[in-house]
C-alpha cells in the first residue's frame, strides 16, 4: 500500500509540474515588473526580475521580437529535465514564435548571458553584445562575455544547447584602448578581453556533458570566438557538438577547446580568426586550435585569414592531446600555416584537407615571432624537454602554394610515428627546411625520428621537400598535378586533371610500426573531400578523380 502511495504521489508531482510548465514573457516598452509576466499582454519589463523567479522544469523565459534589453540575463541553479528542458527564445506581441531576434545589450555588465551551475538548458534566437566599458577589475584576467557557462558547485551538469544566436562585439574595454606592445607574446593574453561564447569548468569532480553550439553567429569580438575549458584532472566537459557557425573577425582565435573529450566540429566557417583591426583586440589567433582533449573530429569546416605574428594556423594541435582528426577541410590564407602538430600528441591526423596558400608569415617581419609553416610537427610541450609527437598520419591532402610564398617545413627531431603519404604538394615558389620555433626553440641536431611511411606523394617539383628535413620520400612523384583553377578559393578548384599521374596513384593507409590504435575513426575512408566514393588504391591529393 505504501508502495502504491509514493507512486501516486511520483506520478501526481510529474502530470502537476508538466500541466502548469509557464511561459515567463519581458518586454522593455510595454512591460512592467509588477505584471505576472506569464501573459504577452502583461509582460514582465527588466531582465533583472527573471532572477527573482523559481525556474521549474518546461518553462521558458521568452523575450519581446526586435527590443533591446539593456542588462544580463542570469540563471543560476536552474535544471529542467531531458523530457522538459528550460529554454530561453524570442516572441512576437501575440506570443508566437518569432523570426526577428531580441536583443540583449550587456553595457556596464560583465555578461550577455550567464548560465551558472544550469542542466537542461536551451538559448535559441537571441541577439547579445557586451561591451563592459572598463569597469573596475576583479583581477588582470578579468573578461566580458556574450555568453558564459561555467560552473561553482560540483556536480555532473548536463545539456546546455545554444542555437541560431548572435553574439557581437564583445569587448571588456573602452573604444581605443590599447593593449601592450608585447601582449600577443603571451600564450592567451594577459589583459582584460572580450569573448564571444565561453563554457568553463575548474572544479574537480564537476562535469558538463551533451553541450551543442549550433547555427550562431559570432563576430567582432576582442579575444576567442567559442572556447571551451576544463582545468581538471578528467575530460570536464564531455559530448559536445560545435556545428553550422560563422565565427568572424575574432581578435583571438575562432574556436579553442581545452580539457575536452568527445567533440564533433562540423561545417562552420572560421574567417579572419587574430584579427588585429581594432586596438582591444589580442591579435592573433588560429581558427581552431585543441589542447589537453582527446577524440575530437574536425570535419567539413573552412578556416581562411587567420592573422597573427605567432601560431595563426588554419586549425593546429597543440600538446597533450590524443585522437585528433581534422578531414574534409578547407584552409586558405592562414599566416601561420595548414598542419601543425605540437609535442606529446598521440595518434593525430590531418586527411582529406585542402590547403591554399598556407604558411605566409615571415619571421621578423610586422613583429612576427614565429615562421609560418606549410607543415609542422614540433615536439614542444610546454617548459618540459621536446616530446613527440607520436604516430602523426598526414594523407591525402592537397596543398598548393603560389610563387610568391617562400613555404616552409618543421619536422622535430623528437618525433615518433609519421606516416606521410598520398599528398600532393603542388608548391609553384621556394621551399626551406626550418626549425621549430615555439616559445621553447628546437636545437639542431641529429635526427631521432623512427617509425616513418613516407611514400606516394606528388610534388611539383623536386625542391617542395628540401634535402635538409630528415625524413624523405621513399618513391617520390614529381609531375604537375594540373589543378581546374590553382588560387581559387573553392574546393572544387582544385581538382587535378592529370589523372594519368594521380589515378590509383596512392597505398592503403596502415598502422604504423609500433602503433597499436591507429585512428579511432578507422584509417580507411570511403569517400573524399567532395563526397566522391573512392574506389580501387586511392588517388592521390584530397579528391578522388571519378
């Protein structure tokens, strides 16, 4: 009988709180803090007021089509359910949904959007930019938001999803502000930024999982476009998809993740990544950039004009990772370069990739720190001694440097595992060998590479792969691969029309000597960068020649 009791009561609380779910409405003109706010007709006015409110599992915080909130929106402990999450979005007057979105202008605040210890949370159509305008500092890393997810009391967090948001200049201080002269030496900056969208987790034995960032938009901001971080021992932030974005004119870089497990990074678009075209901004930055994570797939994106007198590349890896793969990219223009693998990766991959005029960047020049590299593999792991890095495969891929570029190429000497196979360097200028050049230099030296495939890749000519690197090509290919429109930049531009050199021209990718993981993704894909089945050996370069 007790039994039947608890279940009657279960089942009351759930059929109560799903029937009386509400639908809080704000709107800053027609509304009023003393209305119930659960009507369009009598909308709440003040996004401050929302912070006075018991948020239940269902409800929704919908905010007038086409005003501006002056403020932040802030939930704190908030949690709905997997069946009923809480979500925040846009109406029109008569409380539908709405194609025009509401915009939150956070002047004088630190945050757009503050998610705080929250699961089962959803921001859809919504506008944000955050311009804090200088405002006493907590301490020299104090930041500025659109939007901030982070945690302050352990526990497992789930299902934060962020979808068609617009999140615009972002900066922690005033117009005209400059930063130091020596500031974009720095690893991240030292100064007070602005940050497009941050998830960040610094307590042991907390975690957020099932975290999507989907069709939003972020642009002008003075540091990082999307960053994640954890800063615990274990993966702190775990299944997470970043799809479908713009990220544009970041003063740092477009998307960076650290302390992460499980990610899919898919089909956005990354422009104009260390933008330097406003004095708050950091000035350097790769589209994409990984550390300390491990299975992350890096698929079908576009990483062009990344700017910056360090790092900068297209998409890089840095150190302490395992199980990168970037695939079916586009990456163009990039100062810094197309593939750079830093010290104690294991089992990473660039594949499928097309480069275009990567690797510009010339040490020296416009206070530049590092040399930009074509292709990069450095043992660099910080203030440690030179590590790895291990089982590095390099296929498939397609890269094309006009006349005018000087290319360079970095191979460390503490390298380990290197399959370098079935890529066409189509390089028209100069190529030299150079030594890496972190913040922790390479020494020459005697090479203690071991465990090398190098076979099967096409070059223009043969000083692409200078003698001085010391690894070279087994069997070697050396022909013109006669790209449709060399320096276009399209995918399809660079499908080659000399089949005769290139069909069928490729090995089977195995596991390296020694390796005993391989790609988690497999070695073996089934169809190229364009979606053409491959079929027979492979050809050579990132598209299959039907």
């Amino acid at each position: 009988m007790q039994g039947k009791v608890i279940l009657y009561i279960t089942l009351l609380l759930f059929v109560s709180s799903t029937c009386f779910a509400k639908n809080y409405y704000v709107d800053p003109v027609k509304g009023n803090d003393q209305y119930p706010g659960t009507n369009p007709s009598l909308p709440f006015q003040n996004l401050e007021k929302l912070t006075s409110l018991q948020i239940h599992p269902g409800d929704s915080i919908l905010l007038s089509s086409g005003a501006i909130f002056y403020g932040s929106l802030e939930l704190k402990n908030v949690k709905g359910r997997k069946s009923q999450p809480i979500v925040v979005s846009t109406y029109n007057a008569d409380g539908t949904n709405a194609e025009e979105k509401a915009l939150i202008k956070a002047h004088g605040k630190l945050n757009g959007i503050l998610l705080e210890n929250c699961s089962f949370v959803e921001l859809e159509n919504l506008q944000i930019s955050a311009e804090a305008d200088g405002m006493p500092t907590v301490n020299k890393n104090q930041m500025c938001c659109g939007i901030l997810v982070k945690t302050s009391r352990v526990d497992q967090y789930a299902h934060i999803h962020l979808k068609n948001l617009h999140v615009e200049n972002i900066f922690y201080e005033k117009k005209g502000f400059q930063r130091g002269a020596k500031e974009v030496k720095t690893a991240n900056g030292s100064q007070n930024y602005g940050w497009g969208i941050r998830f960040i987790n610094s307590l042991e034995g907390a975690s957020i999982e099932d975290i999507k960032v989907q069709d939003c938009l972020v642009k002008n901001v003075a540091h990082t476009g999307i960053k994640f971080t954890s800063k615990t021992s274990k993966y702190g932030l775990r299944n997470i998809s970043v799809e479908n974005n713009k990220v544009i004119e970041t003063g740092g870089p477009g998307i960076q993740m650290s302390g992460l497990e499980h990610v899919i990074v898919r089909n956005n678009i990354v422009d104009k990544s260390g933008s330097s075209d406003d004095t708050r901004k950091w000035g350097r930055g790769s589209g994409l950039w990984t550390w300390g994570s491990n299975d992350v797939l890096i698929e079908k994106n576009r990483f062009v004009n990344a700017n910056g007198p360090g790092d900068s590349a297209g998409a890089h890896i840095d150190y302490n990772c395992s199980n990168i793969v970037l695939q079916y990219n586009f990456s163009a223009n990039n100062a810094g370069g197309f593939c750079e693998i830093l010290g104690n990766n294991y089992n990473c991959a660039y594949r499928y990739n097309i480069s275009v005029n990567d690797g510009y960047r010339v040490k020296g020049e416009k206070n530049a720190f590092q040399e930009g590299k074509v292709f990069w593999l450095s043992g660099y792991n910080g203030k440690r001694k030179r590590k790895g890095p291990f089982n590095s495969y390099f296929y498939n891929n397609t890269i094309f440097v006009k006349k005018t570029i000087h290319a360079k190429i970095a191979i460390d000497k503490a390298a380990s595992g290197v399959l370098i196979a079935n890529n066409i360097f189509c390089i028209q200028g100069e190529t030299s060998a150079v030594l890496g050049d972190q913040y922790n230099p390479e020494k020459a030296g005697k090479s203690q590479i071991k465990n090398v495939v190098f076979r099967n890749n096409m070059y223009l000519k043969a000083k692409n792969w200078p003698r001085e690197i010391p690894i070279q090509d087994e069997r070697a290919i050396y022909a013109n691969p006669k790209f449709r429109n060399p320096g276009g930049s399209q995918i399809s531009d660079y499908l080659p029309m000399n089949s005769k050199k290139l069909k069928n021209k490729g090995i089977q990718i195995q596991k390296l000597p020694g390796d005993t993981i391989g790609l988690l993704q497999g070695l073996k894909l089934n169809y190229d960068i364009l979606g053409n089945k491959i079929t027979g050996m492979p050809d050579l370069g990132a598209i299959e020649i039907k």
